[in-house]
C-alpha cells in the first residue's frame, strides 16, 4: 500500500515539474520559430522536361521493386525571383513524389510526362522558418499519386 501512495505523490511532483517548465517553454518557442510554420513566396513559370532516363536503383528503393525514372526539367519563371536562394538559372531540378521517389512509367503515361512537355509550374521559395527551402508545384501534377507509380 505505500508503494501505490508513493506513485501518486511522485506523479503528482511531476505534473506539477513538469507543467512550470512547460509554460516556460512556450514563452521562449514564442520568440522564434523551429520548423514549421513555414511561409512561402510562389512564382509562377513553366516547366520543361528535358530527360527521362530509366534509374537503376536497389529492389527495396521505395519498397517494392518497380521501374524507376529519373526526370529532369527546366523552369522558366514569369517574373524574377526575389530571394538569392530560389535563384536557379541553368540548374536541371529532379521531378520526384512528395516522398522522394523517383516517378514510374504509369505515373509518366498518366500525367502525359514526356521529352519536351511543358507545364505550368510554381516555384515555391521559401520566406519564413526552417522547412524545405525551395519546392516545385505543378497543377496538373499530383505528385502524391503513388498508386499509379506502381506498375
């Protein structure tokens, strides 16, 4: 019976501990920002796909094994960009998933992917916080559409 009285007590210290420091914690997470919430500046442009090679990659890359294909385009914005870290003249950006996958041909034929295709394209740079600094959005792509990345 002492035991269980000891472990209210000692639950009790620790919500109480442990809730003065919590409210300390949220007056200095206040002051700055870790992570998200992140803010974005987008400049619209159009992508061009200038190669599409088919990638070699270990048979558990993305789990199951599938065909894999490596996608370069290049982006073209309608005004300048602003920010010195979304400028990216000459650079051969990678057309991935959401998840970092390299796309699979029923996720190329479905979308209408190939050499020479444009598409309407949004430059996403970053403006605020510590997310991914530059991220490319296209409208008529959904990039989270894994289920047509398998074959």
């Amino acid at each position: 019976m002492g035991r269980v009285r000891c472990s209210y007590v000692l639950i009790a210290v620790m919500l109480l501990w442990g809730g003065s420091s919590w409210a300390g914690m949220e007056e200095s997470s206040s002051r700055r920002v870790v992570g998200g919430p992140c803010d974005y500046e987008a400049y619209k442009g159009q992508a061009t796909i200038i190669s599409i090679h088919r990638k070699e990659l270990p048979d558990n890359y993305g789990g199951p094994a599938y065909e894999k294909y490596e996608v370069k385009f290049t982006f073209h914005p309608n005004e300048a960009i602003q920010e010195r870290h979304g400028r990216i003249e000459g650079g051969e950006p990678l057309l991935l998933l959401q998840n970092s996958w390299y796309p699979g041909p029923r996720f190329l034929q479905k979308y209408g992917i190939a050499e020479g295709k444009r598409f309407d394209c949004y430059l996403k740079v970053i403006t605020r916080g510590t997310c991914t600094p530059i991220i490319f959005d296209f409208p008529t792509i959904d990039l989270a559409d894994y289920f047509e990345n398998r074959e």
